[in-house]
C-alpha cells in the first residue's frame, strides 16, 4: 500500500511489527546457541582430542537435522520454545557420543588398532549407552502430559528433544564408531597446533595426576565414612528444602516476562455518557505522556522509550491484533502504549506500568482503572471466587476481601466483576392492589404504555411504514413525580392513584449475573508486583486468616483460588503424576540391564540432589523458582541418572572380572571420572550462555536453563562421591542374607 493511493484524509502508520519481535528471538536464541557450541568444542578439545572432538561435535547437527525432519508430523513449528528446546539439546545431545568417544579413546591408548579401539569402545559402553537415553526420553515425556494453557506452551520441548536424543542414539553408536575406526596417530605439529595439541596433553597428564591423586584419596575417605557421607548429602538436601519452605528462594508460578505493550482498561459506572468517559480517558492518556517525557529526559541520545499510543473509547482493545474491539459499550475505554524494544529503552515495561499507576492514582468516578504490562499472563496474579446464594452476603464478603487485599504491599489493580447495572425504579405491587385485581403484569402494562407508548395503528408511506404511538404529553413523563401523579386502572374498569397500588424504590440493577453450581459467584482479582511481595505468599495468609473466617462468618460460602493459582494446580498436578510415572519407567528401563531390584535405587538416587543445585542456581542468580523451573527439574531426572548408571555399570563390570569389591568401586569411580565431568560440562556449559543473558526477550526461560544447568553441576558431584559410598552401604546391608545363603547351601 502506497500513500498516494490513499485520499488525502487517510494516512497509515506501522502500530506493531510481529516479524521485528520473532527476528529479534531467533537472532538471540541463535546468538546463544553459537556461544554454547563454541564452549561446548572448547572442553571438548581439552579434555578429548582435538580431531575425536570434532567427530563427537558432529552428532550435534545430524541429530538437529534428524529432529527437523520429524517435527512437521509432530505438528511443531520453528518459534522461541522450539529454539530453545535446540539449546537444551545442546549439551545434552553429545552425552552419549562423549561416552562411545571418551571410551574409544581410552582403548587408543591401549595401543589398538584404531578400527578395533572403535568396536570395542562402542561395544562395551553401548549397552549402558541404550538405556541412559532412554532414561532421558522417560524424563521429558511428563512435560507433554501438562495440562492447563501453560501445557500447550511446554509440550512443544520435549516433542523437539526426544527426536533429538533418539537420532543421537543411533549417531553415536553407528555413525560415531565408523567415523573413529579412521585414522592414525597424529605426528608432533609445531607452530599454533603444535601448541594445542601439548596443551591438552598436558592438560590429561594433569586430569589423570588429580584423578589418581586427590579424588581417589578423597573418595576412599567418603567410601571410609560412607555413612557420614550420607547423612551429609541428606543434610544438603534437607538445607535446600529449608531454603525453599523459608522463603528465601521464592516460588513464583510465572516469572514476569518483559513486554513492549502497557495497556490500561478503563471501566466507568454502566451508563457514563461517552463524554464522561472521554474526559476520563484524555485524563490517563496526559498522565501516559507525561511520564514518557520524564523518562526521556534523562535518554542522553534524545530518543523516545514511545512507539506509538493506541486507545479506544466506547470499546475495548482485542490485544496482538489493534483496533479490533471485544466489545462495545460507552462507559469502556482502553489506551495501549507501545514502547521501542527492552534492549533499547533500558527499563521495565513493569517500571513505567507502576509510574503510570501512580501518576493516574484514583481517577473519580470510575468504577476501576487496571493496568497491564507482561507479555505472558496466564490469569490474573490473585483471582479469588466467592459463591453464596444471598448477593447481600456476598457483597460483604467482597468488601472484606478488598480491604484486606489493598492492605498488602505490591498489592494493585484490585477489582472485581460483579458491575453495576443502569439506574432503575423498582415497583411493588401492594396488597390493596392485588384485592382490586391489578396484578404486576397490568401495573408494568400500563406504566410502560404511559411512559414509552402503545402502538395505536401503522401507517403505509411509500416503501415505508410508520408506527403510531400513543402515550402521556412529554410534559407529563419528566419526573418521578409524573409517575406517582399517575392512576392505575383495575380490572372492572375503575382508577386508583399509583401511590396505593404499588410502591417505588430507586436503585440500580444487574448489567450480568454471574452463577456456579446454581449459586452467585463473584471473582475478587488483583495485581502483584514481584518486586515488592509474592503471590503464593499473599494467598496463603489470605487463606489462613480472612478467607477461613469469612467461611465461619458467613454459613453457606465458598471459595476458589482461580487466575495463576488454578493453572499452578492444573499444571503442577499433572506434572507430579506425569513425574511419578516417569520414575516407574526409568526404573523399570534400569532394572532391565542391571538384573537387580535394588541397584537402580542407587543410580536414582542422585535424582533428589539435582534439585538441590537447581535452588542453589536460583539463588545464587537471584530467580525465583517458578513452574518453568519445575519443568527443567523434572527434566533434569533423567541427565543426572545417565552419569549413576554408567557408573555403577563399570562398577559391576570389574566385580564380574573378579575385582575385590572396595577395590572395584573405587577404580569405576577413577575410570567414569572423565565422561562424567565432560558430560556434565557440557551440559552446563551449553546453557550457560542463556543463563547469563542480560536481554528481556529470554527471562521467561532462563529458570528453566538454571535448573538444568546447576542441577547437573552439583548432582555430578553427588555422583562421584555419594553413588559409590551408596554402593557399599547396600552392600552393607545385604552381607547378612548373603551370608545365610551361604551356610544353607552349606547345610544341604
């Protein structure tokens, strides 16, 4: 559209551009996703070879092409959850071709051929290999079962994981081996190779040194006292839910997501004349300004934080497509600012949403003024339902409700949706009246004739026809006292004045009449800002004082916590149960190879401990815990299992071989060192970079990033320290049985 195609009074102008948002993602998803592969090649490099590294490197964009292909038939599109679900992968994905790698390099440096250091090395890792991925698919299968809206969000995650994890699988145990049974040892190289390659020699002469040295002295001291050290571990976790139920890591159900839309919803008494609700309007929108220019004052490049201001009077906004109405009506306004992007503008939409709230304060005569400024909201903050067959009691009950509300600080925006209706008379037929015949039919008959008309007859005018109405002289129907002067007429035909056959009371009646379960419902809402108090908090002292005592206060009322406290349930319950059954298939896939009731135990037991280091994350990175953090600990499950299991499996191994059983944990322990860390490394290091993102646009996933990437950190640690000292605690407790055993055999 071009203007000189417009008429001269018409004029277009760019509101919003969706495509400038999506770019602005993908280019920050894609910015980080860089950054992680190059720390991920970079530990790599050190820890590996520097050619095995690129080869292990390879699975990464094999495995991402194999899940794109599958995502058209999983009805998933390339859009900010599925960007970062490739993230996620990052670290993730190569854990299984570290372990076939590592493994094929330690049978190079046996001296094999490298084509038999391949098949061996694939081999006797691939078994423990199999199942660590698909401890890992169990793990994220829960998030596909959320339900609630936030359900729909997630579920695209693990749709884009597990195809990610299961062409991994094959890469690594096919693909991998061949690539590696090619080659020869490498020549001495001088120059800037050169120099790599004795860095990472050195750097392995150094890892083996500290491996053998101070982690096996440090590890048979844990395995001498391996009881302390399970009351030790057992104490960090007890610590980690204290710092939870203490409140000093918060638990939020959303983290507020910085948005470039403040929208204020401006609601007058039903019936405001449209010029009341304008000057209101013109009102709010100066305040907007005003606060505007003061922030640009202090902008030294003399940009505007503005965009553009959008408002509508008589009308609401339908918000992402402007100047679409929801619904009409001359008491409604809605004003929206769009403000240049976060990275630009350097504060808050939340922080000019509260100085616009301040600056507007009680506009008079409204019924309510509420003001908008997140991105992502999945009901209102505190949404409280109070239902009771008596309005009367319910009408208290909410006045109750709101004072306590407005009494908790960071506590705005309170409302409710129970509006006003139009000014009305309301009439009662008296006694008298009903003795002479007049029922509340002819009473409503004969005012509305009176006052509005009767039609008499029509009349045919050209294509036209024309009513005629008969009805009191417009000077007679002015007044309420017109209508007390006028008479009634009975049903034999005579006349009584109005004021003895019905009464009249003035008051307003119910725009809309809200009913659960047949009884009147009434929904409390309001705003909270994290900054200043916590939602959960505030909701559970509410439930604890006024809402139990208006419960015993008012007999017959009710109440539910809907908005964001109704989709935490949804989704946290079904999360729990999708967890539950996650953990029955991961132990039933780890029962499988290990033939044993009781060892998978030991290898899920690292599982507690990620989400230690997922609280720790959060409050060494200052988050609160929120649903997005549930999810990346429940996904966290099957990461952590992966290092137990490959563990406790070499463990078994060299028991099998006839290793003393001390002996045997403690060199599995040495032997999974390296894989272990490096897994864990590059894990954490490929989300690092969105952790440690400054930008707006990526605080809605950083909690679930910080869940995986701590978590993994300190359950590495809990691995190669408590998993082992749990292998002889167990063996502890079966030395008995196995003894009895024994001296039956013996008898028989």
């Amino acid at each position: 559209m071009r203007s000189w195609t417009l008429p001269e009074s018409i004029s277009l102008a760019m509101w919003n551009d969706f495509s400038d948002i999506y770019r602005s993602r993908l280019n920050l998803l894609l910015k980080n996703a860089f950054l992680g592969l190059t720390l991920i090649f970079l530990i790599l490099g050190l820890f590996l070879q520097i050619r095995l590294a690129m080869w292990v490197m390879l699975g990464i964009p094999i495995s991402f092409l194999g899940a794109l292909l599958m995502m058209p038939s999983l009805d998933v599109s390339i859009n900010m959850l599925s960007l970062f679900a490739f993230i996620l992968a990052l670290g993730i994905v190569v854990d299984d071709a570290i372990v076939v790698g590592e493994n094929v390099y330690t049978h190079r440096s046996m001296k094999k051929p490298y084509i038999n250091a391949a098949v061996d090395g694939a081999i006797e890792v691939g078994r423990p290999v199999i199942f660590s991925v698909l401890t890992t698919v169990a793990a994220f299968l829960p998030l596909i079962f959320v339900s609630g809206t936030m359900g729909k969000f997630i579920k695209v995650i693990p749709f884009v994981v597990i195809p990610i994890l299961l062409v991994s699988l094959v890469e690594s145990l096919l693909i991998l081996p061949a690539h590696l049974s090619f080659g020869r040892p490498s020549r001495p190289s001088q120059g800037a190779v050169g120099f790599g390659t004795r860095t990472i020699k050195r750097f392995g002469r150094w890892l083996e040194g500290f491996i053998a040295g101070p982690y096996g002295r440090f590890l048979s001291m844990c395995i001498n006292y391996r009881y302390t050290t399970l009351a030790l571990a057992i104490a960090a976790l007890f610590i980690a839910a204290g710092l939870v139920g203490g409140g000093v890591v918060k638990f939020r159900f959303m983290p507020e997501v910085d948005g470039d839309l403040i929208t204020a919803t401006l609601k007058m008494p039903i019936g405001t004349p449209v010029d009341d609700t304008e000057v209101a309007h013109d009102y709010i929108v100066r305040n907007a300004q005003e606060v505007v220019r003061d922030y640009d004052k202090n902008r030294s490049d003399g940009t505007t934080t503005l965009r553009h201001i959008y408002s509508t009077l008589g009308s609401t906004i339908l918000y992402g497509h402007s100047g679409e109405s929801t619904s009409s009506a001359s008491h409604l306004s809605d004003i929206a600012l769009l403000l240049t992007a976060a990275e630009k503008r350097g504060i808050s939409s939340a922080e000019i949403a509260r100085k616009w709230r301040e600056a507007v304060g009680d506009v008079p005569g409204a019924d309510s003024v509420t003001f908008v400024s997140t991105l992502v909201r999945f009901g209102k903050n505190i949404d409280i339902r109070l239902a009771h067959e008596d309005f009367d009691v319910l009408a208290q009950a909410v006045r109750r409700i709101k004072s306590a509300l407005a009494s908790y600080p960071g506590v705005t925006d309170i409302d409710d949706n129970y509006t006003r209706g139009k000014r009305e008379l309301k009439l009662r037929l008296k006694p008298e009246a009903r003795t002479l015949g007049i029922t509340e039919e002819d009473l409503g008959r004969q005012i509305r004739a009176a006052f509005y008309g009767s039609e008499a007859l029509r009349l045919q005018r050209g294509r036209n026809e024309v009513k005629v109405m008969v009805r009191y002289p417009e000077e007679d129907r002015k007044s309420l006292g017109d209508l007390e002067s006028m008479r009634i007429r009975t049903t034999e035909g005579g006349a009584v004045p109005f004021s003895l056959a019905a009464s009249v009371e003035e008051g307003r009646g119910f725009s809309e009449i809200n009913r659960t379960d047949r009884k009147r419902v009434i929904n409390i809402t309001g705003s909270v800002d994290s900054k200043v108090a916590n939602t959960e908090e505030i909701l559970l002292d509410l439930k604890k004082t006024v809402l139990n005592r208006l419960v015993v206060d008012y007999p017959g009322l009710s109440y539910n916590l809907e908005g964001e406290e109704k989709e935490r349930r949804e989704s946290m319950t079904s999360l729990g149960k999708g967890f539950l059954m996650a953990l029955l298939v991961m132990y039933t896939l780890l029962a499988v190879p290990f033939r044993s009731y009781l060892q998978p135990f030991i290898i899920m037991s690292a599982i507690p401990f990620g989400f230690v280091g997922a609280t720790l994350g959060h409050l060494i990175m200052g988050f609160n815990l929120s649903i997005l953090s549930m999810f990346g600990i429940v996904a966290l499950t099957g990461v952590v299992v992966n290092d137990s299991l490959l563990l406790v499996n070499f463990v078994n191994e060299k028991r099998r071989a006839g290793v003393e059983l001390r002996q045997a944990v403690i060199e599995g322990a040495q032997r999974r060192f390296r894989p272990i860390v490096l897994t864990s490394l590059t894990t954490s290091l490929g989300l690092t970079p969105i952790i440690l993102e400054k930008s707006m646009q990526a605080q809605f996933l950083i909690p679930m990033a910080v869940s995986l990437g701590f978590g993994i950190l300190f359950a590495t640690l809990i691995t190669l320290l408590l998993v082992p000292s749990l292998y002889l605690i167990l063996e502890d407790v079966l030395k008995p049985f196995k003894k009895e055993s024994v001296l039956e055999a013996e008898g028989h």
